[in-house]
C-alpha cells in the first residue's frame, strides 16, 4: 500500500483541465487526502493566510502552482507569500507546474527558497509518481 508524506495538496492553476487532470491522478495513485484548488494566486494567497488551527501539528503540504494566470500569476502568489508570518508559509513544498520552456522562468522559480521543484506540463501519471518518489513525497 502507498504511503503519502504529504497531508493536503493545492492545486493553483487557472486551467480547470490541468487541476481536474491532477486530480485524477492523484486519486487514480491512491491519494486520499484534501485537495483544494484555486483559479488564481490571489485566491489562493488568500487561503494561506489563514490562522493555522494547530501550529504544533508538523504536516506537509504539496503546492502545484502555474506561473501564467490571470489577477494573480505564480510569481505573484511566491512574492505575497514570503510576506507571510513563518507560521503562515512552512510546511508547504511548493513545485512549479507550468507549460512554460523558458530557462529563465525556471532559473526565476529556483531564485525562490521556498521552490522545490518545476514540473512542464502536461502532467502524466508516470510524471506525476516519478515526482512524488523522487522527493520522497509517496512511499510504495
């Protein structure tokens, strides 16, 4: 039986197939945690400032985020969020999920401490697992 390191996933892209997509794979994989999605980093920015109910619970996070959105893009949800009080910001493991095959966007993406990861779409599931296993995100 697979084991998940990761309690909740944020799914941030403006693209309703990719978040349905990675959805499904996670569920097809056996993830049965919380998925939450947002169409936007503001909406999800807005999410992460939030009170944290229990801040002596040590969890992980798995954060999918796309660079290119309208209101609030990928850069802009990084930037407000290394405004966030610590208690706000740790525990999330953030990977860039992006269609993007510019360097520079990914040598950006890494310029950000809390950047683990940069993922081109399209996502699969072989893609997706590779990923998890790698970082030792899912034990199988």
């Amino acid at each position: 039986m697979s084991k998940f390191n990761f309690e909740d996933v944020f799914i941030i892209d403006d693209d309703i197939v990719v978040r349905i997509l990675v959805m499904k794979i996670l569920k097809n994989i056996g993830y049965q945690g919380n998925i939450h999605q947002f169409e936007n980093g503001e909406l999800a920015l807005k999410e992460f400032t939030q009170p944290t109910l229990d801040l002596s619970i040590n969890t992980l996070s798995l954060v999918l985020l796309d660079i290119n959105m309208p209101l609030m893009d990928g850069w802009g949800f990084l930037d407000g969020l290394t405004e966030l009080p610590d208690q706000n910001k740790k525990g999330h493991f953030i990977t860039m999920i992006t269609s993007s095959i510019d360097q520079s966007d990914k040598e950006k993406a890494f310029s950000y401490p809390d950047v683990k990861d940069f993922i081109q779409k399209p996502v699969s599931v072989q893609l997706l697992k590779e990923f998890l296993i790698q970082h030792k995100l899912l034990e199988e």
